[in-house]
C-alpha cells in the first residue's frame, strides 16, 4: 500500500478517538504502584517492546573500543574556548568503523556539563573554525551547501551555525559535543555500510526483523560516544540533544542508556515524541514508507494500524524517568504533530510522580514562546521546523537548574 498517497491529515475533528495506553498497567493488567515495581516490571517490558518492535535490537557486542585525540587547541572561538577533536574507533571481528566528536568546552576548570548531539551535514557545518575536519563519510547531497556526489567539501563549512548557537553554550559555562550521524551510519535504504555491516553473520546483507534500523544505529553511536566522555576528566553531566530524525534518536539514547543525565527532543514528531495513535500529519505508514531504512521491519506490522500498538511514544519518554526530559515543537511543523508531541510529555506525568518528579500536569497546551520547564519541559515557539536560538536559550536555562 502507497501511504505516501493519502493526504496527511491535520484536522484536529479527524485525529481518531483511541485509548491512551496507560504508564502504569502493565501488559498483563498489573496495576504499578512504586518505582520498585516501575523498575522491575514495567519500565523493562516496554523497553523490550520497543526494542524488539519499533527501533530494533543491537545483535552483538563489540569486541573493542579505542579513542584518540586527533586535534586539542584551547583559544578556539577567539579564545573563549578550548576544543577537542577525538575519534572514536569501533571493532568488530575484522571490520571497523570511526567517527568524530567535535567538543566545543568553556574554559574552565572542573567536571564541565555538555549537551552532546549529532549532527546532519558534518562537524565542520557548525562552525567556521578551519582546524574543524571535513568528513569524508556518506553526505546527503545538497546544492545549496555545496554538496555533490555524496562528498562534503569546504564548501559546506559553517552552513549549520544557525543551528547550533555555541557561544551561548559557552557563556553558559556549558559545553557542546557533536558528532556527524553519517559516520555513523548514513542515512539512506542501503545496509551495505556504517555500524550494521560490522555485526552481520556470514551471508547477512540487512538486519533481522527484530534488528536495529538507522535511529537505533544512530542511538548506538551516542553511547559509544558517551563512552568516551564518561573517561574524559574535564565531563560532567551530558544532556543528550537532537533535532528531528536525530531527536528520535536521542530519545532511544537517553531511553536505553542511562548514563544520560537528561535528554532533548527538539521537533521529533512521528516515531519520537508524537502520539503515533493521533495519526496526525505523519503517520507510522509514512515513515515506514520513506524511511524503510530508519525502525525495524517488524514495525512495519503497525503501518496505517496504530490502533494495533499496544503503547505509544508517551511510554518511550516515560523510559526516561525520573531523568530530566525536554520536549520542543514549533508552531509550524505541524508534519511533526506539536499537540501529540505535548500530550505525549503530559502522559509521562505518572511515571515522573512516582519519583516525586514534576512533570506536565495539564492536558492543556501553552501559548507559543511560554515554556514549562519542570523535571519534564515543554515549548512550542513559533517558526519552522528547525533549531534556533530561542530552542538553545531554553534548554540551557532548564539545564542550569540540574546539571550543577
Ligand atoms: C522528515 C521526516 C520526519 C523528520 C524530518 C527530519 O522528512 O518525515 O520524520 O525526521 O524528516 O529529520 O528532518
């Protein structure tokens, strides 16, 4: 069936009346009263639920991991930072894979809290520094930022500074640690290349039904990462970021990987913060779709079939629990479903209050550019689709208040 004929729908009077699987009753009715019974019953059988049927499961474990700093200069940004370049190398068998985390740091001593996210266009494209590597990785072809042939150039140097607002990072007295997705795995319908090829048994070319898609790659390259900061003496707290598809894929991080001291969904939508049973602008249908690359293949079983799903991305971010959460929306991204993104932050309410945590306790949405910023956040600003600096300015004052 071709999903991508059906008109989206974005009329609020069209979203389907559907029952909002509850936190808290467990798939065999029992009824969660503790976080005892949160941690022992509830929070791993939903973990394993969306492992096995929606972001897919990692099939092996790696035989090695290794780090090196390839560049360290501590008058970056006209001297008001210090910046580390540290490749990261992941080994398997006989196969290898590398990737590059760009660290921006402020200078100053002491364990420095960071914000670590991928990126969609290489670590050079946020910021003009020239020591800053071009990636030689898989790149998404893009006139405007002078990509061709799949191949990064200098071209492409500091196109995605609007998005990434590093100064105030750094005045923050925050950091910034960033690492472009495609050396992880690139983003196209193709399982030849990136991390899963490393993990195949003889004659495998694609993972198994219930084997990781791209964002659970993606996911896996933030904890390898986050490997290497937690051995970093100047690292304090990390805050995983990301935006869009790469915020779907910090929530499966912070989901899975606890080591994250909070984590930040900046306009997921479908298949990260948003209601899937909503089925408003993209649906479930749809993404399997365009993205056959992105979930499982066993969620594909949920295609134009929400109603089928037994829990719904509220549960995810309850996976997060009793752990900082931030979710963003923009007033017009309305493919990404701002109110299911907000309902979704709502519906984890019983989970934080389990842990005597805030979280959103109305079902009421907030005017645009008024967060609420509980242990769970949430805004919707006005604009696009996108990362601006009103997203940074939040995420760092709620940050402020935690990572200290
Ligand atoms: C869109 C996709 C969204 C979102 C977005 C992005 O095409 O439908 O789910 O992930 O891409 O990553 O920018």
């Amino acid at each position: 069936m071709a999903f991508a004929q059906f008109e989206p729908n974005y009329d609020e009077n069209k979203v389907p009346k559907f029952i909002v699987p509850d936190p808290l009753t467990s798939f065999d009715g029992t009824q969660i009263k503790n976080t005892g019974d949160w941690s022992k019953i509830r929070r791993p059988e939903l973990l394993a639920f969306f492992e096995n049927e929606v972001y897919g499961k990692v099939p092996g474990n790696l035989d090695d991991i290794s780090f090196k700093i390839l560049e360290e200069n501590t008058n970056a940004l006209s001297g008001t930072a210090h910046i580390k370049q540290v490749e990261v190398t992941l080994k398997k068998d006989t196969e290898s894979l590398s990737f590059t985390i760009l660290m921006y740091l402020p200078k100053t001593t002491g364990k420095i809290p960071l914000f670590l996210g991928l990126n969609f266009y290489g670590n050079h494209t946020v910021t003009n520094d020239e020591n800053v590597i071009v990636s030689s990785a898989w790149s998404m072809n893009n006139e405007g930022f002078g990509i061709k042939d799949n191949t990064a150039t200098e071209k492409s140097r500091g196109v995605r500074i609007n998005r990434w607002d590093i100064s105030s990072i750094i005045a923050s007295g925050m950091g910034l640690a960033t690492i472009y997705y495609g050396e992880i795995d690139p983003d196209k319908n193709d399982f030849s290349d990136g991390l899963h090829s490393l993990f195949y048994e003889a004659g495998q070319e694609k993972p198994k039904a219930d084997e990781w898609g791209s964002i659970a790659a993606w996911a896996f390259g933030l904890s390898r990462a986050m490997d290497y900061l937690v051995q970093d003496s100047s690292v304090g707290k990390v805050i995983v970021f990301g935006h869009s598809r790469l915020g779907k894929a910090a929530l499966w991080a912070g989901a899975m990987d606890d080591r994250f001291a909070a984590v930040i969904s900046n306009d997921s939508g479908c298949g990260g913060a948003a209601l899937s049973k909503r089925r408003f602008g993209e649906t479930v249908g749809r993404i399997n779709e365009s993205f056959p690359h992105w979930f499982c293949d066993n969620f594909n079983v949920y295609n134009n079939n929400e109603e089928a799903l037994p829990v719904d991305q509220h549960q995810l971010l309850a996976l997060i629990a009793p752990r900082p959460l931030y979710v963003a929306s923009a007033q017009e991204d309305e493919w990404a479903d701002p109110k299911g993104e907000f309902l979704s932050a709502h519906y984890t309410t019983s989970v934080y209050g389990l842990f005597g945590k805030k979280g959103i306790g109305t079902t009421e949405m907030p005017e645009v550019n008024m967060p609420i910023q509980n242990t769970v956040a949430y805004h919707i600003r006005t604009g696009i689709h996108d990362v601006t600096d009103y997203d940074w300015e939040q995420y760092i004052k709620w940050a402020k208040k935690f990572v200290e």
